[in-house]
C-alpha cells in the first residue's frame, strides 16, 4: 500500500502527478488554507504532507497524527512550522531555498524602482485623467537609484542576488548579516560589510532579507527608521514582523523616510488600512516567489523532498537534522 500524504492547498498538477507515482493523495484542491480544525483531522491518518505559508503546523496540529513522518514546506521560509515541536514528534521539515532566489531579488529590485520613481503613484494620477501636459519641473521628481547606496539586512542567497543586480546602476553595496560572507563572495556581490547603524544611516535604499524569527521580530521599528535618512526607502520582500508597521505607517505620514515598498506585512492580509491612504508607499501581495516557473519548481522541489523523505532517503532540504543524527 502507498503511503498516504495530505496536499494543504491547490499547488500545480505536475507537482501532484508526481507525488500520485509514489503516494496515494489527499488533495485540498482549493487555493485557500485549511482551517487549523480541518488541517489536524487532515493529517491525522496521513504519514507525510506539503504545506503552504499560511498552513500553522504546531504542536495541536500534530497531536491527532501519530503516523506523520514529513513536512514539506512550499516555501523557503518556514516561521509558519514549529521545527522544535515537529523535532520532538520525531517529523522531518523541508523548505526550498535556492529555486527562488532569482525571482525574489527581481521582486525586490521591481519595489525598489516603483518606489523610487513613484511609477504606482504616477500611473494612478495617469489614469485619472489627471495629465494635463508635460512639466519639466512635474510632481514626480523621484530619487535616483543608479550611483546610490544600496544597504541589504540580512545577506543570505537571496541578499546576494538582490546585491548583484546592483552593479547594472553602479551602486554602492553594503551590506549587514551576523556573520560575514568569505572574501570571494563580498567580492562577487561587490558589497562591503557595515555595522548595522552604519547600514541604516547610510543607505539610499535598504532592503530586508532577514528570515522572520523572534530574534528578527521588528528589526525595524521607530528607532531604526529614525536612523534612516528623510530620502532612504524600506524594501521588505522578507516577511511581515521584521518591520513594526505602525511605526513604519507613521514616519511615511511624516516623510520621514523617502518611501517603502513592501510585499509583505504583520498580520497580512489583513493590512493596517491607514497604508492604503499613503501614496509614498507601493504595496504587493506578497508575490516575491510568483512566477510561474519559479512556483513550480517551488511545488516540485516540495515534492522531491517529500519523496525522499518517506523512501528512507534524507530530504535534499531537511531542516531538522539534529533530531535524526544517531
Ligand atoms: C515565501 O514567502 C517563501 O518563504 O518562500
């Protein structure tokens, strides 16, 4: 008999084609979370499980599934997975780094540019019928992005692919992570290691790469926004709670800080709504990952992880492997 896996949410049918070769499949083909409830009875007569972002795997939601062997995040961040109640129940957890960097540092860099050049405010008063001719000295002066300073907090892949799209506009890169990338690779990225006061009072534009965790909960709030420059604008394709968005709502009321571009956000999607009457801010719905392709290899790789798991084979992606050495 294969072993049965649970599908939390609508993925691709490559990525379920796959998983039916192996594994007898149960398939929430809705592209919208399971309840917690319906989640845990789900999982409880299943031995493995592909889950999305907005699936809380936790301890209660363990509790009902003895016989679960794997979890298998469709995504390289996994703050939504308890890794130490998951390690205690003896249950691997995958995530899928690498297949999204690429995307994620175009979505970072597409912010940026839309932020910098108000290109979200602009076509907004377009297609209001606002343009009443060309103005040398218009209302849409922005700020210049090639020859600035670029600041990444956090500087994983994902960082480093985001610092080396820098080098087409000729900026400076610096850059702050807890430990120091080795020489070649500041030297690929072209980026300067900076103290993190250093980061935020010098860069033009700082973007965040950081994963979420308590440690990084509102890396950014008022007094880090407050070391910022009046013209530096915040990018945050990370995660939602490394900004504290109440303070991040109140220096963009008070131009304090030039502009934002955010993807995601704290509680998303409910938004604080006092982002929607600001127009120094560009809001996506946490796309970073959403290209076509990239999401499929997402799916796959989930499913590769999911396959090795549950054949005896360690997953390419285990995040958890204290809790299998010995
Ligand atoms: C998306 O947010 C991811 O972590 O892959």
């Amino acid at each position: 008999m294969k072993p049965r896996i649970l599908v939390s949410r609508l993925v691709f049918p490559e990525a379920i084609e796959r998983l039916a070769e192996h594994f007898e499949v149960d398939y929430h083909q809705e592209d919208a979370p399971l309840p917690p409830a319906q989640l845990a009875a789900r999982l409880a007569d299943k031995q493995g499980a592909l889950t999305l972002i907005s699936d809380r795997i936790d301890a209660s939601a363990l509790a009902a599934a003895p016989g679960l062997k794997a979890v298998c995040n469709v995504a390289v961040g996994y703050n939504n997975l308890d890794i130490e109640a998951l390690s205690r129940a003896g249950i691997m957890a995958t995530n899928t780094p690498g297949v999204l960097d690429d995307t994620t540092a175009d979505t970072a860099w597409a912010l940026l540019l839309a932020s910098a050049r108000r290109i979200v405010a602009a076509d907004k008063w377009v297609r209001a019928g606002q343009w009443q001719g060309w103005k040398f000295h218009d209302d849409w002066l922005g700020d210049d992005v090639h020859h600035a300073t670029l600041g990444i907090l956090g500087m994983g892949r994902i960082g480093q692919a985001v610092a080396r799209r820098a080098a087409g506009f000729d900026m400076r890169v610096t850059y702050h992570n807890r430990n120091r990338l080795a020489e070649a690779e500041e030297a690929a990225c072209r980026a300067e290691w900076v103290d993190k006061e250093t980061l935020l009072r010098q860069a033009d534009f700082l973007v965040l790469m950081l994963p979420y965790s308590p440690a990084t909960h509102h890396a950014i709030g008022a007094a880090e926004l407050a070391l910022m420059k009046p013209t530096a604008h915040l990018i945050n394709v990370a995660r939602g709670g490394i900004v504290d968005d109440a303070a991040l709502i109140e220096a963009l009321q008070h131009k304090r800080i030039g502009g934002a571009g955010l993807d995601v956000f704290e509680n998303e999607p409910a938004l604080d709504p006092r982002y929607f009457a600001l127009d120094n801010v560009v809001l996506t719905p946490h796309i970073g990952s959403s290209s076509r392709a990239t999401r499929l290899k997402m799916a796959l790789l989930a499913a590769d992880n999911l396959i090795a798991a549950l054949s005896g084979r360690r997953p390419p992606n285990l995040l958890n492997p204290q809790a299998f050495a010995g």
